[in-house]
C-alpha cells in the first residue's frame, strides 16, 4: 500500500462530488469509491464524511434517498443534483488550473527565471 | 429544497432518527467489509468504530450544517432557558407579564372602540363622497333633523353639487309579521336612498324613485334576520302582508344579510318608504314643522368639498326659498355645513369619538410606561445577571447567542403580556360598554376581528422593541472578564445615568396622565355642582300617559298630583317640564321696546309648569308670584321667565307686568314672575332664556315631586306608582329620580373621569414600581459603601437622606419635563373640559404632589433597608 497523504482544504467536496457523479452512493460507498478512484491515497476520517454530505446537501449539491445497499441494509443515498453537477464542473476547472500553477512553479528551473 | 429543510424542522425527531441511522448503517457496512477481508467479528466491529471516531461529535457536526436545524434547536434551547429563569423569579415575571397585560389589553379595548366607531366605514358604494348636512350648535352638537319639505327642497335644489340626496329616519314600532307581534326596528328611507348607497336587495327588490308619493305608500323591505326567523329564507315572502302598527305592507324585497344602512351597528327590521310614514303621521311629507329626517348626500365627484360648502352655506343664508336648501331647521342660527359621514351616522361616535381619541392617547401613554418600567427592571434584573453573562461568555457562547437568549426572554414575556393582554381587552370592553346606551353595546363588543389579532401582535414586538432594546444592547456589552473581576456595581453604575433617563421619562409620563385624570375628574365634579339647582338630588319623576289610540280622562295627571298632594307625603308635588332633561321647545323673543343687535340669538326655551311647579323643582322664585289654577283656564296669558331673561331684555328694569311674545302665538302675555337661573337641558349647557307657561290642566304629562324627608325616594316612587295605578289600571309610567336622568347624560364625562383617573393610577403604579426596582437595586450594589460609611460613623438618617435624594433628583427631573408636556397636551382636551382651564392649577399642583408623594413612597422602602444594614455583615458581602 503506497503511503496515504492528508487531505488539503476544499478537497474533501471535490472528492464527494465526483465520487456521487459516478453513481449515485450511500456514504460508506462514497468513501469506498474515493479510496477505489483515488488508489487509496488519501486519509479520510470517516466520520468526518458526514458533515460534508450533510453540509452539500443542504447547498442543494446533493439531493437523498432512502434505498438498500447491496448487503440488504437500508441506506441513504446522495445523488448529484444539477447545480451539484455545475459545481463539480467548476471545482475540477478550477483544480486543474491549480494542479497546472502549482507544477509550473515545482518544475521552474533557475535559468528560466 | 425549501420544503425539505421545513421538513427537517417540523420533523425534528425523524431527522435526528434518520442521521443515527445513517451512521449505523456506515458502521454496519464498514465492519461487514473488514469481516470479508478476514478480521474476526468482534474486532472489525471495534475497528469500525475506531475508525469512523466520536459518533455525536460527528452529530452535532451534521447538525451544525444545517443553519436552520441550528437555529431551531437554538431557539428551543433559548425558550427552555428562558422559561426557566422566568420561573425562577416569579415577582420579576409578574410584574412584567401583568403590567404588559394591562398596557397592551388598554390600548387592545380602546383600539376596539376605534375600530368600530371611527374606522370601519358602510358597507356601501364609495362612502367616501358621503356626507351628513346639519349645523353644528354653539356647544359643540351637530343638528341634522330635517322636515320632508326641506329634504324635498334641498334635493332638487342642490343637483350641481350633488350627485345626490337621500333621506331617512328609524325608530321602534309594534311589529305583526306571520302572526307574531314584536317591538322592531322600522326605517323609512327615501326612494334613492338603496341606488344611491348602490345596495341591491338581497331576494325581491329595492326601492326606486318611482316608489315616492304622492299617496300613502304600502311597500315594505323586510331584513335579512327576519326573512330567516318568520319565514325560513322561502322565496314566498314577496307579496305577503306585515303589520306596522296598525297599518298594512306589501314585502317587496329582502334587505341583504347584516345591512344596517347608514346607522352602524343598527340594522332595521323592516324598511318602509318614507311615504309609508303617511299611514302614521299624515302630514309627514307636507309638514314644514316634523323634523323627522336626517338626510346624507352623496358629492359629485368632479366638485371640491370646500367649494360646495361655500355654495351650500350660501344657499342656505340667502334665506327664502333657498333657505329650505339646507335641509335642516329654518331657524338654526349657525351656518350650516357637510360633514364626512364614510362611517355612516352614529350617535354614539358623536358622542364619544373624541372621548376615544383622548382615550387612545391615554392608554398609548400608559403603555409607554410599561415599557419603561419593565425596561428599567430589565435593566437593574440585567446588571444583576452580568456574572452569569460573563461566565457564560468565558464559557464560549457567542456575543449573539447572548443576545439570542435575551431577546427569547423578553419575547417570552411580551407574548405572555399579549396574550393576557387580549383577555384584559375583552373584560375591560365589557366594562366600558356600561357607559354606552344599551342598544349600542352589541355592535361595539370585543370582536377578535383580524385588525384586532394583528393589533394584539404588533403591539406585543412593538413594546418587546421599546422594552427590550436597552437593556439587550447593554447587557452584550458585558465581557468575559470584566464582570468576573469587578463587582456588579460598576456594570450598572456606568449606565446608571441611562436608568434614571428612563426612570424620569417614566415620571414625567405619569405626570401627564395624573394631571389629566385630575382635569377631568373636576371637570366631572364641576358639572355636578353646576346645575344651579339645589334640591336637584331630592326630585323623583314620573312620566305619564296613555297608550296610544286610548283617550285619557281630561285632568288626568293633575287629579294625580292633588291626590299624592293631600297625601302628605311629599314636601312639593306638581307636574310640567322635568328641569335638566331633554326636548323642550324653544321660539324667537320679542320684547317691546328692546332692539337687537345685527346678529343675535334670540331664542328664549319653553319650560310647562303648573301651580308649585317650582316648589317642586327647587327653583327658586326671585319676584313675582307662581302660577295659579285661574293661570291655566285661558293659555298664553302670562308667564314667569328666568333670571337670565330679564338679564338679557331689561337691563335692571323691573320686568314684572311687562308684556313679550316667547312663543309662535302672535299675542303678547304678561311676565308674572322671575325664576333663578337653572340649566335647561344638559349640564354642560349655557344658563339660557328661559319662558315658564301654565300648562293646561293634561291628561298626560310628568309629575314632579319632592318627598317631604330626604331619602325618600324610592317610597315616595311607590307612592306615586300606586296612585297612578289607583287613577287608572292602563296608563304608561316611567318612573325615576332626576339624579338618575343627569347621570346617564354625564355618562361620558363619567368614561372620561373614571377611566383616566384608573389610567393615572396605573402609570403612578407603574412609575412607583420602577423607582423601587431601581433603589432597591442601588441598595444591593452599594451595600460594601454604605456599610464603609456606617462603620465610620454615618448615621442611619444620613444613609436614608442619601438614598432618597437619588430618588428626589430623579422625580424632581421628571416633574420638570413632565410639567410643561403636560401643560401643552392638556390643551387638546379643552372641549372636553367644564368649568376648568386646561392649565388649572390645582390640578397640576394634586397632580405633581401626588407623584411625589408616591414617588417618595417608593423609594423610602429600599432606603429603610440601606439604613438598617448591619455594617458588619455588609462589609463581610461579595
């Protein structure tokens, strides 16, 4: 198992909202599908999921539903709403732009400067 | 997503439920995955909670989340502590919650009365552009009684300034309708009155122009609430016949449900036109002299109301013809005028609309005052609670949350104060309504109409705003660490000046009210004692007739008076006109010799008197001689006039044997006589001219008696029932003193009198209360000075001098802006007013020594208790 690294700020949302845009997910399945889309490099606290969904929802990013998970439990599931989608669009534009700023600044060389 | 956070508040448990569940599930699912990855089962399910770390920390997390679960919890976790606390100070609570009650309850009756009389306006087409025409007398009462003639005249000779003019009258008449007789409600309404008020009949239909004249007319509209009793709302009732009196109707027509026409509050029976009225009185339509009507004319919309006023005074001082214009009395002096009528007429808003308007003022002081009071008490229970809200704040509650937590406390007695506040309305309007005439008191009751309820809650945030605002702006201001290390003292003792603001505000609105109250409750003892009749309280009365269509004996009520005479149980027994009540006639003087001036009032009053008359009254005759039985063979022979006559007419000069013409007879009659001067009709009235006639020997009339000891009166009304009852079996008596008459016309200076003297001890309570939380307070905080002072040798008077010069500067500062305010607003009440100047001195000086008294009163008690510490013990305190 490679070493996990902590999450930065504001990377928790990202990291939900993608993992519900796959398909929509009850929250031990979000956190399953960070782990599987990440290679399971991050640390998250699992307990700490919840106030992000809870906050998301209550953004209108994520919408809910009761349903059963497939160990027969019932469970609520998170859907992607249209403005969660938006928002998803928005924080993968802007994580990229950061990703792009940040390897520029890493790879500068000093005769470049 | 609206509704689902709604969702999650009106389902707060499910919610809760629902977020445990999750969680479970999680751990559930987390623990079943370590299972299939070969972790033995008790130890996934431990891993799994390790894993996932504090579940109610999570929780509250979650519930941190959502801003409106967080307020909602808030707002409940405020309501209990609040309450709680409230609880813990029951005399706090009490105080607050009642005088909030009777603040918000006053204002909620008076509000009441405002409603129904001055806002709520006919249920009719634009009543606006409705105005009554009538004349308003020198004393301030409007007259509109108008003859068929004048209405007649005054409608076809007005087209260019009104649109229209309709006429109408009401009174009670013995009713047939399918076999039951009932005294009802009878109007008679002029063909234009229900196109003109845009009314249209319920079933069948209205009446038209076409239904006036010229004959005796048989239509009848029959109310709603008749319709419904006799005839079961059936489609049958046109064409049947009703019964007035002894005339016959035709129904046309059923009025709509609850119309009451232009009368608010009293809606007809049956509605006939006013050419019905020729089956009863057949010279009603022809008559100059029947006032019968009152009329109400409709402005045309393109004419400004003070141009048609100038044009309809006009007309109607050009005299003559035009004269009849007017609509109203020919021989009223004063101008006559148009009076916006949206609200229709209603004698008891002539009567009391500007009582209620006072009122309203009163009761909005005497709330202000309530909330200055419980501001203060807020205040003094606020600085007392600065170590709690330092702890609290050191704790980690938010600055908001604190100021949360006090606006929750003083909603929690606001909403109290309103909710009791609204019984108090509805017990205290059943209370004001004693002083209105019974047949009104239905229509003016307490109604919990959607105007009140949202009166009831605005006034409720409304004094939540001014009672609260203070102290919550300055109790936020407490710091974590100030009020841990300094004491109470200096938390107050920085605003203190603030406290005494408010508490001076406080005194200086008492003053205002205790002054008023003062005002009129000597306006009321004025009117009283004014009368000029002395033997007033002693006089009883009874009105005599037969009943209607039956014939009398001639000399009826004067074989009754010798009778009660030769009983010897009366010092005086006579009959004629009951001295200080209603009606009575009234014509031009004309004295020889005399020339009046440009413009003059000559009316002199007709008073019947026979033989003892004013033995009877206790006027006394100042020249002359009483009338005989000879006087009354021939009428309009002689007469004795009042003081103020022969003031008016002849100048010092004897009047005896002088010949003058007081009535409409063209022949002169001899002065007899002169009487003292009495009031005529009501108290409030000028001492008028007054002519005093030998009545002619009657078969009905009011006989008037003085027992012979005082205290009599309600035998010496027996003694006359029996013997009226010995005279004949059927004759109508009203019985009653002359008292009772004069004190059902004070009624409303009574209201007044009664109701701000209640008033002005209410804000003097309330000031008293305020002051004492306040000194008492100032005892607590600066017990450790005095107990420094008492150790050092101060003397007991000297703590309680000290303390009560506190409170001396306080009142003294409130009577010094209380004064001039007071001064200043008395002055609106003038009209009111009856024999004393609004700025009456021995009003304001009972007031303000009143206030002091009181004021001084209250804060003696804290003081006592200053001197009376044991400075050991105070020393030894914080």
């Amino acid at each position: 198992m490679p070493k996990r690294i902590d999450l930065l700020p504001g990377t928790l949302d990202l990291l939900i909202l993608k993992a519900v845009s796959l398909s929509p997910q009850h929250g031990y399945g979000i956190l399953l599908r960070i782990g599987q889309i990440t290679n399971e490099a991050l640390i998250i606290d699992q307990g700490a999921l919840y106030p992000a969904l809870y906050r998301l929802e209550d953004q209108g990013l994520l919408s809910t539903e009761w349903g059963v998970s497939e160990n027969n439990r019932r469970a609520k599931f998170y859907t992607l709403t249209a403005s969660g989608r938006k928002r998803l669009a928005q924080e993968v534009a802007g994580w990229a732009r950061l990703v792009d700023a940040m390897s520029a600044a890493i790879n500068a060389k000093a005769n470049e400067v | 997503m609206g509704h689902r956070i709604w969702n999650r508040i009106l389902n707060r448990r499910r919610w809760e439920r629902e977020m445990a569940e999750e969680m479970e599930t999680h751990i559930e699912e987390r623990t079943a995955h370590l299972i299939e990855q070969g972790v033995a089962l008790d130890a996934a399910r431990r891993q799994a909670r390790i894993e996932f770390g504090g579940v109610e920390v999570h929780k509250e997390l979650c519930r941190e989340m959502s801003p409106l679960v967080r307020l909602y919890d808030e707002l409940r976790r405020n309501m209990t502590y609040a309450s709680r606390s409230l609880v813990k100070s029951p005399g706090f609570t009490a105080v607050a919650v009642l005088s909030l009650a009777l603040g918000i309850g006053a204002n909620l009756a008076i509000f009441n009365l405002v409603e129904r009389l001055l806002l709520t306006t006919l249920a009719v087409r634009d009543p606006q552009t409705l105005y009554q025409t009538g004349s308003y007398q020198p004393n301030g009462q409007f007259r509109n009684w108008a003859s068929y003639v004048h209405y007649d005249s005054g409608r076809k000779g007005n087209t260019d300034i009104f649109e229209g003019v309709l006429a109408w009258s009401q009174w009670t008449m013995e009713v047939d309708v399918e076999g039951h007789q009932e005294k009802q409600l009878v109007a008679f309404v002029s063909g234009n009155y229900f196109p003109m008020l845009g009314v249209q009949a319920r079933f069948g239909r209205t009446f038209t122009e076409e239904d006036d004249g010229p004959g005796p007319s048989n239509l009848a509209i029959i109310g709603y609430r008749s319709w419904e009793k006799y005839f079961g709302r059936s489609p049958d009732v046109l064409n049947k016949s009703i019964k007035v009196q002894n005339a016959t109707f035709r129904i046309v027509g059923v009025a709509p449900p609850g119309f009451y026409g232009t009368v608010p509050g009293d809606p007809p029976d049956v509605i006939l036109t006013l050419h019905g009225n020729l089956n009863f009185n057949p010279n009603a339509i022809t008559s100059e002299g029947m006032m019968w009507l009152k009329t109400m004319v409709r402005l045309k919309p393109d004419i400004p109301l003070e141009a048609a006023r100038t044009v309809y005074r006009e007309r109607a001082q050009q005299g003559g013809k035009a004269m009849r214009m007017k609509l109203g009395r020919l021989d009223q002096p004063e101008p006559p005028t148009l009076v916006p009528t949206a609200g229709g007429y209603s004698e008891v808003r002539n009567e009391f609309s500007q009582a209620i308007i006072v009122l309203m003022a009163l009761v909005g002081v005497v709330l202000l005052i309530a909330c200055a009071n419980l501001s203060t008490l807020l205040f003094v229970r606020g600085a007392g609670r600065a170590g709690e809200m330092s702890v609290r704040l050191a704790l980690g509650a938010s600055r908001g949350q604190l100021v949360r937590q006090w606006i929750t406390e003083y909603l929690l007695i606001a909403a109290a104060g309103g909710v009791a506040g609204v019984f108090v309305a509805r017990w205290a309007v059943d209370a004001l309504l004693y002083f209105v005439r019974e047949d009104s008191r239905q229509y003016l009751k307490f109604q919990a109409t959607p105007n009140m309820m949202l009166a009831a809650i605005g006034l409720t945030l409304f004094t939540t705003l001014l009672f609260g605002l203070l102290p919550a702006l300055l109790s936020s201001q407490a710091t974590p660490g100030a009020a841990l290390k300094e004491s109470q003292r200096s938390i107050l003792g920085r605003r203190r000046w603030l406290a005494r603001g408010v508490l001076a505000f406080q005194i200086a609105a008492s003053l205002a009210l205790v002054t008023g109250a003062a005002l009129f409750v000597r306006t009321l003892t004025k009117l009283n004692s004014d009368s000029g009749n002395t033997a007033r309280s002693e006089i009883v009365y009874a009105h005599v007739r037969y009943p209607r269509g039956t014939q009398a004996p001639d000399g009826f009520v004067d074989d009754i008076t010798d009778r009660l005479r030769q009983s010897g149980a009366f010092a005086a027994v006579s009959n004629g006109r009951l001295p200080l009540s209603g009606g009575g006639g009234w014509s031009w003087a004309t004295v020889p010799g005399y020339v009046p001036k440009p413009v003059e009032d000559n009316i002199v009053y007709h008073a019947w008197a026979a033989p003892g008359y004013f033995q009877a009254t206790g006027i006394e005759l100042i020249a002359g001689r009483d009338f005989e039985e000879k006087d009354r063979v021939t009428p309009n022979q002689v007469i004795i006039v009042s003081e103020s006559f022969v003031r008016h007419y002849f100048n010092r000069r004897n009047p005896i044997g002088e010949r003058v013409r007081v009535t409409h007879d063209p022949r002169y009659v001899e002065i007899i006589g002169v009487a003292r001067d009495v009031k005529y009709s009501g108290l409030r009235g000028d001492l008028s001219d007054v002519a005093y006639s030998p009545n002619p020997r009657s078969r009905g009339g009011t006989i008037i008696a003085r027992p012979a000891s005082a205290g009599q009166q309600a035998a010496a009304l027996r003694e006359i029932q029996s013997a009226v009852r010995a005279a004949s079996k059927t004759a109508l008596i009203e019985t009653g003193t002359l008292e009772e008459v004069i004190q059902l016309a004070l009624r409303r200076d009574r209201l007044v009198a009664q109701l701000s003297a209640v008033l002005g001890l209410l804000g003097l309570l309330l000031a008293a209360i305020g002051l004492y939380g306040v000194m008492a307070h100032e005892v607590i905080s600066r017990t450790r000075e005095i107990g420094i002072r008492m150790a050092l040798g101060a003397k007991s008077w000297t703590i309680v001098s000290t303390m009560l010069r506190e409170a001396a500067l306080v009142t003294g500062l409130g009577v010094l802006v209380g004064f001039p305010v007071s001064v200043f607003s008395a002055r609106f009440v003038e009209s009111l007013l009856y024999g004393v100047t609004p700025s009456d001195p021995i009003a304001f000086v009972a007031a303000a020594t009143i206030l002091a008294a009181a004021a001084l009163l209250a804060a003696f008690w804290p003081a006592r208790r200053a001197a009376l510490l044991d400075p050991v013990e105070s020393l030894r305190c914080e």
